[in-house]
C-alpha cells in the first residue's frame, strides 16, 4: 500500500528523544553495517556558514533511531547540487523528485536552492520507511517548505502517472555491499543495505528513473567506488545516458561517488559493445583526475 502524507505534522519529533544527540557527527551507512563504535570517531560537528543560508540547517532537520540522518554521503550530494545550482536554475525544472528521502535533509536543500528563482517547481519524495516519510515533512515543515511525500517502494504505483515527466532526480541508494538476506529489511537497515556489491537497490532504481525522467531529466545518483560506477554508467550508457562525475569525496569509512546523468543522442548512436573498454578506461581517468584534485 502506498501512504500519502502531507506536510502537516508538528515540527516537534512525532517520535521521541533524538538518536543520535545532535552534537555528534552523523555515522556513515558504512559504520551502521560494519557496527562501529561512535567513539572511534570525529564526532565534532561543523557546518559552512556559507551553505547554511541555502541548504537544510542540520539543527532543523528531524530525527528518529530508525531514520538515516545527513552524513558524509547526504553532504556529497548536496554539494553536487549546489556546485550545479546555476545550471538548475537555467534547467527551469517542473517537477523535481527524491527516491529514498530518509530525513528529508536532501530534498528540503533542493527546494531551498531553486525556490527564490523557481518558486513554482513541484518537489515529490519516496521512502519505503513510513517513519522516515514522517521526518521528511517533519524537516519540510521546519524549514517552511513543502513536498509531496510518499511511503512505497522507489516509486512503486508512481510510475504511471509520472512517466516521462521527471526532470531532477536524486537517490542516496542502500550502496554498502550486504549479504543479499539484508536488503529490504525493516527501519534503519533499509537506508543502507546494498547486497552484493551494493547494488542490488541500485539496480532496480535504474529502469524506474529511466522511465520516469523526462526528455530533459538530469539523475543524480551517489554511489562507492565498491558499487563500480563505471559499470552504472555503462549500464546507463546503453539506455541512451551520457554522464559524470560531480563530486568526488574520500573518508575515513568510505570513497564516495556523485555522478550526474542526462539523456544524449550521441550516445545513442554509440556501438557500445565495441566502445565498453574504451569508455571504462575514459571514466577511470576521470575518477584519477578528481582524486588527484582533492588531494593537492
């Protein structure tokens, strides 16, 4: 069954007492499946005062033990989508969607980057956790923002009636490799359970927002290097995608991928099976070349 919730619940957690406190560093979804002990990190929290006028404030983002808060891989994303802001703008998207929204960190930082310049964009997100659909309009309303939140699975019985129009998309998938018995279990486990190699959810999302993007739709996806994005991209390269990579970010628990896609009718032309090697060893270069950028 698919649960509609609209953005009408108290901004005060529905929930109780907030997990982790909110002077600790969020854990990545790495450290929930390997069970690392808090402690074992820097647990002091910062936040850029020069994003925080135009992305969620983390202090205002609601929270539930079996919800995934913001960590290293929401701030990559987010970052990804502020690097491109401009091009987001000059996009003109209608109808912007998030699959797997959790906290609601990143949708609400979505629509606080395009709404003084798009005011009349739609914002839709999924989340297969019905807690997590509840924190998500817990976080839209703290930031006085709105989007259409539904609990199903990626975008089931949504496929439909929003086939072709999508034109922003972006998923923080379940991407730590799991045994496959892991995926699609109940609450928190839900956000980060990947299966073999991390990509079991990843490759369900992919025909759905294949189906769902517009002519027009741009895909942001964060992935590990342990998912082998250059397989994704191949994998959406032979649906007609070109792609990149955004933001590169390496840490302590995880190497961490955004890549952006968008359709291209050169690609399409493409023989792909005679070019796969080619194309792997272009994207290699390319993950190099943005390894190399972070560390000088």
């Amino acid at each position: 069954h698919t649960l509609l919730f609209h953005s009408a619940v108290p901004v005060a957690s529905l929930f109780g007492e907030i997990y982790p406190p909110r002077n600790f560093r969020r854990l990545p979804k790495t450290a929930f499946h390997q069970k690392l002990d808090p402690l074992a990190f820097n647990l002091q929290w910062t936040v850029m005062s020069e994003m925080t006028s135009r992305t969620a404030d983390i202090m205002r983002v609601s929270s539930h033990r079996e919800v995934y808060e913001p960590c290293d891989d929401s701030f990559a994303l987010v970052d990804a989508l502020l690097a491109d802001q401009t091009n987001l703008i000059n996009h003109n998207p209608k109808l912007c969607m998030e699959i797997g929204c959790g906290s609601g960190y990143v949708i609400t930082s979505l629509i606080l980057l395009l709404k003084e310049k798009l005011p009349n964009v739609h914002y839709l997100a999924t989340d297969t956790n019905p807690i997590a659909a509840r924190v998500t309009n817990e976080t839209l309303q703290a930031h006085g923002v709105s989007a259409e939140v539904v609990c199903t699975d990626i975008a089931s019985c949504l496929e439909e009636r929003l086939a072709g129009l999508v034109d922003v998309m972006v998923v923080n998938p379940p991407y730590v490799p799991t045994p496959e018995y892991e995926v699609g279990m109940e609450g928190i486990a839900s956000a980060w359970a990947g299966g073999e190699n991390g990509r079991s959810v990843i490759d369900r999302v992919l025909p759905v927002v294949d189906r769902l993007l517009s002519e027009k739709g741009w895909f942001y996806l964060v992935t590990l290097t342990s998912n082998y994005p250059s397989e994704i991209c191949l994998v959406m390269r032979k649906r007609g995608y070109a792609s990149r990579i955004v933001v590169q970010r390496s840490t302590e628990e995880e190497n961490l991928i955004i890549l952006k896609f968008w359709r291209d009718k050169d690609e399409e032309g493409v023989d792909k099976e005679t070019s796969s090697e080619s194309f792997m060893k272009q994207f290699s270069r390319s993950l190099s070349s943005f390894m190399e950028k972070q560390w000088r």
